[in-house]
C-alpha cells in the first residue's frame, strides 16, 4: 500500500505535467489554502525538475477572509488591489501557467451579508476581467485541483472526526483524480483519449437544440451556429496540451445566448462565494432567465443574478454521465470542482470563447453577434440526475437521443 507521501508525490506531478505541463522556461502561480503547504512544495520541486524558471505561491486563509468579512468597512469591498490586478495579467501576458487549489469551506461566509459577499465578488470579478479572460480563452495553461481541509472535509462527512474525515476525502480525491491508479499520467491520457472520441462525435452533428427533461425541468437549449465541444485536455494559444480541471467528466459547449426557452431545476447545492444555494428553479424566455425561485439561498440568488446583463443568461452547456465514478461516490462535495462532474450542468454567464469556431480571435462586438454571452460571472450550477432526458435536434428537424435515464443514450 502507497504512503499518504508517496501519494501526494504522485499528485503533484500530475498537477505539473498533466494539468498545467509546465515548460522549461515557464513561471508557475499557485494559489493555495495554506493546509495545502505540504503539496505545494512537492508541485515547486516537481515543476522546478521539470524546467520551471520561477515558482510563485499565493497563499489564502478563509480564517482571515472571514475576520475581514465581519470587521472591515464597506468600502474595503469595493476596492480591489490594482498591483495585485496588474501583477497577475503581466504574469498572464508573459506566458506563466496557472495552478489553482480550490479547497472552500462551504459554510464559511453562511452569516455575512450577502450583498458584501456579491459586492467584491463584482469588484474582483471586474479588477480581474483581462488576467481571466486570457484563462477562459486558454491563452495560457491552467489548472484548478482540490486539498481537503478540516472545514471542508466536516462538511462532506459530518459524522466523522476530523482527522477521519480529511483521511476519507483524500481517499476520495485519490480515487476521482486517478492517483490509485499504478500509473496516474498513463490514467488521464486515456481518459483523455475517451473524452476525445465523444467530443469528436458531437461536434459531426452540429445539434441545433438540445431538449431537457427531468421532474422540474423543461428546457430547449439554443446551441450557436458553429459551435465547438470540448471535454478533457484543452490545447493552449501557445500550443500546449493541459488539462484545465483535474478530476474533470465532461465534455462542454456553447447555448446561444438569445436561444433557452422553459424552466429547469437544480438537483445538487451550488456554493457561491461561501453561500449555498438550493432547491432553485429558473424559468428562461429567449435567453433570459426572467423567474426564478429558490428554498435556500435566494437572496444569494437574486445578487447573482443581478451582477450584470449576462449573469442571467447562460454561457456553458456541459454533459456528464450520471454513472461518472464522481457521481458513483454519491457524495455531495458542496464543490463545483467535484459536483459539476458528477452532474449534466448549465453556467450562468460568460461563454468560454473556445467553444465557438475561431472565437478566440474575434472582438467582443463579433462575438455578441454570433450569440456569445459575456458576463463577470461564469457560475456553473448542477441538474444532472437518473431521470434527466436530453435529446438532440439536428438541423434537418430530426430528434435524436443523447441523454436516457442520465446517461449516454448511444455507445461509440
Ligand atoms: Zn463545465
Ligand atoms: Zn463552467
């Protein structure tokens, strides 16, 4: 049996050469909780072996997100740090790569004013515009992974203590992420591979709808002309395969903007910046989400959905088999990382221009045109269960099966 250090060994280098493929060469940011000290320095050795000219650690505490949260004044949440701003699209223009520990405790902003949470959520969201619109279209590489932290790993498994609690969540992350597996590299370029085919076979059809169906959802999807699924590794400006999100199940593309008709239900809890969100629906006309209802979390909702003109109109479509080894573990992970691949999802806001032929060149005009939306948010929120339908309509009007009873209506 693999030590607790020999499997983290084997997960800083997957982050490394699998997720972000670090270059000779090439400055690599982290951002990091810091209970996830003991993998970053295991991810600065492997990319520094592998040629890494500088490695940058941006070190997080929820403990002091929150102490500001409770004690700073207003304004501190409608300022944001321009040298921090400026620092990270330099770093972008320069060509570093990217690597995100996203680790949140669910709960933790659960008695903050939600209007301050939605507050600096647009006021980082719009400082940080240009260093994540490179992201989001893959001019550099980047990769978001997860640590368990004791918060976090409560949360998922509340009748164990916390040591057994965190031990249980690696073992999961472990699982989902393919590090038990002899050779975890090998692992993804399979799965990679597979992903692939999929891809391959849904941008053939060029679907003009898709058509959801599940209890509580009714839902006609819009997808733009042209559009490009993608699903696994992505291929960066520079032309450098990474995968932007370990463990990932999904292959994704583009709603037209102008294009979703009907209403659809959420079927796992969404956490936005610290705040859960459930039991919603939202009802679309021509694109719009002009209704919505929610059990818990409206407020959060509301804000969400008032951040700007794009926050209420969708920017992703992404399929996952109900039977992804994610979903197997029915565990809610309170997670997006983890919840959106175990589950067919829908993001609010900004398209990722990837996901259009040739969008990634195109001004903001010509894609506004094409139906793209643009948002400061791109939130993607869970609606894949055993009883989600999903048929596709080609352009000829002919209806086809994709999705039966949450999975893959078809094999390849
Ligand atoms: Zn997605
Ligand atoms: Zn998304």
């Amino acid at each position: 049996m693999a030590t607790l250090e020999q499997k983290l060994d084997k997960y800083a280098a997957l982050a490394v050469h699998t997720g972000v493929n670090i270059q000779p060469g090439q400055t690599l940011v982290v951002n990091a909780p810091l209970e996830a000290a003991v993998l970053v320095r295991k991810i600065a050795k492997k990319a520094y072996e592998a040629g890494a000219k500088h490695v940058y650690v941006e070190w997080n505490d929820e403990d002091l997100t929150y102490i500001k949260y409770k004690h700073a004044p207003d304004e501190a949440f409608s300022e944001y740090p321009l040298w921090r701003a400026q620092g990270m699209e330099q770093l972008a223009q320069e060509g570093a790569a990217f690597l995100s520990i996203y680790s949140p405790n669910p709960d933790l902003l659960k008695d903050v004013d939600p209007k301050r949470i939605a507050t600096f959520a647009k006021t980082s969201s719009e400082a940080l515009r240009n260093y994540r619109s490179a992201l989001m279209a893959d001019q550099n590489c980047w990769s978001i992974i997860s640590v368990p932290t004791p918060a976090w790993a409560k949360k998922i498994f509340p009748h164990l203590s916390e040591q057994e609690a965190i031990d249980k969540l690696w073992d999961v992350i472990f699982t989902v992420t393919r590090v038990h597996e002899e050779d975890p590299i090998q692992a993804w370029e399979e799965h990679n591979e597979r992903l692939a085919k999929m891809v391959e076979h849904l941008n053939g059809k060029q679907y003009k709808q898709l058509i959801y169906e599940a209890p509580g959802t009714n839902l006609t999807i819009e997808l733009v002309e042209n559009h490009v699924w993608h699903g696994g590794a992505a291929i960066s400006q520079g032309g450098v395969r990474f995968n932007p999100n370990i463990p990932t199940e999904e292959v994704f593309t583009m709603p037209h903007k102008d294009g979703v008709n009907g209403t659809v239900r959420n079927t796992k809890p969404l956490n936005y910046g610290g705040n859960l969100i459930d039991g919603f629906t939202l009802t679309f006309k021509d694109g719009k989400v002009v209704e919505f209802t929610a059990e818990t979390g409206y407020e959060t909702l509301k804000h969400l959905l008032d951040t700007d003109e794009g926050a209420r109109h969708l920017g992703e479509v992404a399929l996952v088999p109900h039977r992804s080894p994610i979903s197997q573990s029915n565990l809610i992970f309170y997670n997006t990382l983890f919840d959106e691949n175990a589950a067919c999802h829908l993001a609010l806001g900004k398209a990722y221009p990837t996901n259009i032929e040739d969008g990634a060149t195109m001004t903001k005009e010509e894609l506004a045109a094409r139906g793209v939306n643009d948002s400061l948010i791109h939130e993607d929120f869970m609606i894949g269960s055993a009883e989600l339908n999903i048929d596709g309509v080609t352009k000829d009007g002919k209806r086809e099966p994709i999705f039966r009873n949450g999975n893959w209506a078809f094999t390849l």
